[in-house]
C-alpha cells in the first residue's frame, strides 16, 4: 500500500484510493467544460488528468461567477533545488493567474524546512533565495505576485497562526501526519502556518473572497485540517486543486525529490546533464530488442519518457502522434528520450536566462504591508 503524506510519498501511488481517503472529489468533463468557458480555454494539464481532483471547486466558480474573484495560494519549501515535479504545479498556477486574472498569494516555508530537514537555518534562507528565482523565472505578474517568507512575515502571519493553532490537538496532527511522541514541537505546529494564507489576504483587505490552492496531493491532509478550522474562525474554507505526482526519472513510483538528484532533473542542470540523466535513467517502456520493439511495440503508460512529455509537448496532436508511434513500435525508446531531452532543454535554457535576470527583481515580490 502507498504512504502519501506531506512528509512521505513512497509506492505506487492509486488514485483513485486517494480519493477516497482522502474525500476528495474527481474532477469531471463537467467541470473541465466549465474551467474552459469561464477561462476561455484548457490547460493541457487539465486535459491530460495531470490536475485531477478537487475540493469546493464548484463554488469557487460559483463565486467568481457572481463577482467575488478568488485568489491563488501556493507554495515551497525551500530545502534544496528545484527540479521540474515543481515547476509543474506553478507552471499551471501562473495560467490559473493569466487566465483568470487573479493574484498568488505564494508561500516559503523555511520555518517547516528548518524543522523536518537537517539542515541549518542559514542553508535553508540560501534555498529560499534561490527558489524565488525559480518561481519568479516563471513568470507570474509582479504586481499581483506576493511572496510571504515564514520566518520573515512572522509578525503578520504568527497573530494568525496562534489561532489557527488553538483549535487543532495534537491528536489530530499525529493521525494526519504520522508523527509520534518524539517529533519536535515545531513540527506539530507547523500546519497552523501553512493554513494562514488560505485567509490572510483577506484579514489584511478586510475582505472575503474565496482561496484556490494549487498543489500536489500530498499536500492535501494540511488542508484537511485547515478547512475545519479556517470555518470555526469566521473564514471561507480553501477550495482546492491536485495534481498528481510527476514521476521521478527511475520509474513510475513515489515522487521526484530534488534529495535524489540522479532521480529529478534540477532547473539548474545544464544541457549535457539532462542529456546524460534522461539517457541513464529515465525508466523505458521499451521492449529489449530493437527488433522485439518493432513487433510488440513499446508502453507509454511506464515509460518515463513520455510520461514526462505529457508535462512539456503542450500541442496535444505532436503528443499523440508519439505515443502512437511509441505504442505501435515505429518510434524507438532511443528516439523518444531523444525528444524529450530536446523538448526539456528548450525550456530550461529560456528559463535558465529569466532565473538569472530573476536576481534583481527578488524585492518586486516579496510582500510588503501598506
Ligand atoms: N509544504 C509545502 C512543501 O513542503 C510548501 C507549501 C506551503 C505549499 N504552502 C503551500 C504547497 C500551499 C502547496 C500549497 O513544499
């Protein structure tokens, strides 16, 4: 059986058990047709079930359909580099902003990271530095952009987490995480942090609009508990998306972990290391003979390689010509890595070139109070 928590995503992940774990609800054509009328079109991660559940969803488009606009929360933590499981989520968050004009509200954890990582709290503000330019490079909007660090937002964000807090036991934070006895205390505190930006925005404005969270489903028992709480104390509670796991190069198993740098490909590699990376690792749904593949054909559904295209080729016919191609044995497993590194290493070099000139613009985004 698969663990997925925030703090541990290991096996084959099903689904559609998750679902029901975790009583979230699939996300339907229904409502795919309604993201794509209100938005004027669909993302291809939402096409391919790339984000494929929700919470409330419903009625946060009920809402925005009556005037009331949500805004966008997401977040990092910041415990080393980037690598493209991430940069996924946030790509889809900043089309959620263009599409529908919102703000992000985007939050850096280094509190959580210093507290369930070993690591210094020095290392960890180096990684949120360089994990801001990662999101930055990616282009969402300075002006309705605001970046909340932890530890340095404290003074607004503390007031709020103390009463989020007073209403969560800790009975209820070792079901939903797995933690024992011997977890630090920060650690057990650590969800009323993450709950505060589901309605910050709003105590500052004095305002009610719903929050949309994007993120990836092991995130999801924060905002279990968050809901709950969020209601008890006068706010709406979040609506929520999730996306599935991006699967690490080695196989279709757990999630990309930047830990595992021979497993994940970073923002930073350079082109002959992805090269190198897809080449060697990246698991083949192949047959092990050319001529072997030539009658059987190879398998997409396994096959890392194009597993990852379904996250880069956004033209859905060139992504069903591959896996056609792939499954029918005229396409090679060779000449389907050959694609994908091509199609990896386009992206990176451009956002290679914004992470640099994201350097000076790190201010622009930080939120300040007014
Ligand atoms: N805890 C998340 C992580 O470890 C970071 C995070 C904070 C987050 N707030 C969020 C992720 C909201 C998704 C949505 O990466």
């Amino acid at each position: 059986m698969a663990k997925v928590n925030p703090y541990q995503v290991e096996g084959k992940v099903d689904y559609d058990r998750l679902v029901q774990e975790f009583g979230i609800t699939k996300l339907t054509p229904a409502d795919l047709k309604r993201i794509e009328k209100l938005g004027g079109e669909l993302h291809p991660y939402l096409k391919r079930g790339i984000f494929f559940a929700h919470r409330d969803l419903k009625w946060c488009l009920d809402e925005y359909e009556k005037g009331n606009k949500f805004f966008l929360y997401t977040g990092c933590g910041p415990s080393g580099p980037i690598h493209l499981g991430h940069l996924g989520i946030w790509r889809f968050t900043k089309w959620l902003q263009d599409t529908f004009d919102t703000e992000v509200w985007f939050q850096f954890t280094d509190d959580e990271k210093f507290l369930f990582k070993d690591l210094s709290y020095e290392e960890i503000q180096k990684w949120t530095h360089e994990n801001m330019l990662d999101v930055i490079a990616l282009g969402f909007d300075p002006r309705k952009t605001h970046f909340l660090i932890d530890t340095k937002h404290a003074g607004i964000m503390y007031p709020e987490a103390i009463k989020v807090a007073k209403k969560i036991t800790f009975s209820t934070i070792k079901a939903a995480f797995g933690f024992t006895d011997s977890n630090n205390i920060g650690s057990i505190f650590y969800t009323s942090m993450q709950t505060v930006p589901v309605f910050l925005p709003n105590v500052l404005r004095g305002e009610k609009r719903p929050c949309l969270v994007p993120l990836a489903v092991d995130q999801d028992p924060h905002f279990r508990i968050s809901r709950d709480v969020v209601e008890k104390l006068g706010h709406h509670k979040p609506a929520v998306l999730h996306s599935v796991f991006m699967p690490p190069l080695v196989g279709m198993e757990g999630k990309m972990s930047s830990s595992d740098a021979d497993k994940a490909i970073l923002t930073t590699d350079d082109a002959a290391t992805v090269k190198k990376k897809i080449n060697k690792y990246a698991f083949s749904g192949g047959q092990a003979t050319v001529e072997e593949h030539r009658k059987k054909g190879g398998n997409p559904e396994i096959d890392i390689a194009y597993q990852w295209l379904r996250y880069f080729e956004f033209d859905d016919k060139k992504l069903k010509k591959i896996h056609d191609d792939y499954k029918s044995g005229k396409l090679l497993s060779g000449e389907l890595k050959a694609i994908l590194i091509e199609k990896v290493n386009e992206f990176l070099a451009e956002h290679q070139k914004k992470r640099e000139k994201a350097r000076k613009e790190v201010e622009k985004y930080i939120f300040k109070q007014k």
